[in-house]
C-alpha cells in the first residue's frame, strides 16, 4: 500500500527535524561545554545527554522545531543552513531557558519521559541553569561575525522579554476569575508565539532580508506558535502522558487558565458555570475533579473552540508567509513544520 498523505507530510518533518539537528546540535553542545562544571552537568542532564550522576546518556533532547524554523526561513529565501547555525543554536538555548524555568514554576516534576532538571538537582540550581543557558544564547550571537547577528541579538533579547511577560500573565491568570480570551490570547502569543516568530525572523535576517520581511516571517512564526499552544493546551488535558512525557491534567489540578479554559468559562453555558465552580479554590484539584472539569470543559465548547481556532490562526500564519515567499517550494519546509505542530493529536 501508498504511503498516506499524513504519513508522507510527517516523514518530511522529521527529516527536516533531524537536518536541523545535524547542523544546530554542534554548536549547541559547544556551548554547552562551555560552562563550568556544575551548570554544565545539569543542562546536560536537562537536554537529555548526561545522567544525573553525570555519565552520557541518550536521552530525549526535545523535537528542535524552533531551530528547524530558524534554518527553514533562511532557506525559503535563499541563504544556507551553515551561517545560520548559531543563531538556530540560540533560539534553542533560550527556549531550553525556558522550560527549566518553567518547570519550576508550574512544579511540573516530568519532561522528556524523565524527572525535571528541578525535581534532581534542586529548584534553585534549575533556575541558575537556566540563566546560564540564556546568557550562553546571546554569547553565540554577541560572537557570531555574520552581518546580521547584532539585529538577531536585539530580536532575540525583545523576544525574552516578551516570554517573561507571557509568563508572568500565565502565572497572574490562576489568581484571577475574569480572564478574558482576549487576554488569554495575547498571553499565548507571548509566552509561545514569540519565540517561535523570533526563529521565523532570524532565519530571514541570516539570509539577508530586510526588517520588513522578517517581520512578516515573524508574524507567520506567531500565529503558527497560537495554533501550538492551542492545540498544547489540548493534549494537556486530553493527551497521553505515555506519549508526551508530561503529566496529563497537571494544568488543570492548578486551575490554570488555558485557552480551551477560559472559552468554557466564557462560554455562557451551564458546563461553563459547572467549571467555574470546580475551579474555586486554592488547593490543587483532586483526580476527580481534573476529570469533572475536563468533562464540563468539552460540553462547554472549549475543546472545538481551541481545535477551530488552531485552524483559524494557520490559515492567518500562511497568509503571512505567502506574502513575502511566494513560491510553495521555497516555503516547503517552513510549511511542513507548522503542518508538524497542528497535527500533534496527543
């Protein structure tokens, strides 16, 4: 039998992946090693290349769609996957930054099918590990002779403080009833579009285009990384823990508001007012409840809510793209790799 189109679209993304790897992890493995000892042994650990007790292992480094997007938009207009390397291996750094932070935010004890930097090392070593990861980030760029390596700096450094403002939403939102989705979207444009429009924009800015095509690439990254999170917050509560290597339901024993969330909580409806009332309180939900809550959430209309949008902020992310490369060749691999992100199903 043919190979289907879902299968063929998938094998294509992950051969993109695993070229971005081949070309990124060099540079990202110096860096790496360049730090002292005990930083080194925990980001080691965090990527998924050392043990805790420090000897190699061959774990799970993460999917590296984002540095897979700095190199795909260099190709799409023209420049090669070499020159851009650093930067690919700084947008990686910094999102890596971020979720050793962000794991000990959420108290997320699993990533990558094993227990969190944090959960081994200690809350505040995962934290100093994850300053140095980003400083580590902006050390490639500060050294990289490229031409355009001091615009990506100040692209990558913009986009870290807009991650830092998206977090700090996230974190405000679970002590707040009257989030509104408009808020909430422009929390999720924050904490995951922007990085995943900085990428877009790198890879335009290494291949020698001008700020208004970036910007444009940075807006196709932005909306693709809404229907990231979109359909995240989904597996979040309706994935397989088996296959993602994180606890399903932890967002919502916290209460937090993700976007299939706040739609049910603003939905009007009695399951939104059931929801509602599930989420009152400041203890974590018990298991019957995450289950209750993510029933409440589907009657309410959330779950097709975030499915339609995820679709919605694809076709915006195309139109983006379509605008400055034309040609659907060209485009191939920054296509192939938002098609990755919306067809995650678990």
């Amino acid at each position: 039998m043919g190979m289907s189109t879902l299968d063929r679209e998938g094998h294509e993304a992950a051969e993109i992946l695993s070229r971005a790897r081949l070309t990124v992890d060099p540079a990202l493995r110096t860096a790496v090693g360049s730090l002292p000892e005990s930083m080194r042994r925990i980001a080691g650990y965090h990527f998924g290349w050392l043990n805790a007790d420090g000897s190699p292992a061959y774990g799970d480094a993460g999917k590296a769609i984002r540095p897979a997007l700095v190199l795909a938009a260099a190709h799409a207009l023209g420049g090669q996957p070499g020159p851009a390397a650093p930067a690919a291996a700084a947008v990686e750094l910094v999102h890596n930054f971020t979720l050793l932070h962000d794991d000990v935010i959420d108290r997320d004890a699993t990533r990558r099918h094993r227990p969190a930097a944090w959960a081994v090392f200690g809350t505040d070593d995962a934290i100093l590990a994850g300053d140095a990861l980003q400083a580590l980030a902006f050390r490639l760029l500060t050294e990289d002779t490229h031409p355009a390596a001091n615009r990506a700096a100040t692209r990558l450094a913009e986009c870290v403080i807009e991650l830092c403002d998206g977090q700090h939403a996230d974190s405000e939102f679970e002590r707040r009833a009257d989030v509104s989705l408009n808020e909430c979207l422009a929390m999720a444009e924050a904490k995951t579009g922007a990085l995943l429009g900085c990428a877009c924009a790198l890879g335009a800015l290494y291949a020698g285009a001008d700020d208004t095509t970036a910007d444009a690439l940075d807006a196709f990254g932005r909306q693709v990384g809404l229907a990231f999170q979109l359909i995240d917050d989904l597996i979040g509560i309706w994935g397989d823990a088996v296959v993602t290597g994180k606890p399903v339901g932890a967002d919502l024993a916290a209460r937090k508001k993700s976007l299939p969330v706040v739609a049910a909580l603003r939905s009007g409806t009695l399951a939104g007012a059931e929801l509602a009332r599930i989420y009152v309180g400041g203890d974590p939900l018990s298991t019957d409840d995450v289950v209750r809550a993510a029933e409440a959430i589907e009657r309410a209309g959330g779950r097709d809510w975030a499915q339609a949008q995820a679709c919605d902020r694809m076709a915006g992310a195309i139109d983006h793209l379509s605008a400055v490369v034309p040609d659907g060749v060209a485009a191939g691999d920054l296509l192939a790799l938002a098609e990755l992100v919306t067809r995650r199903n678990r």
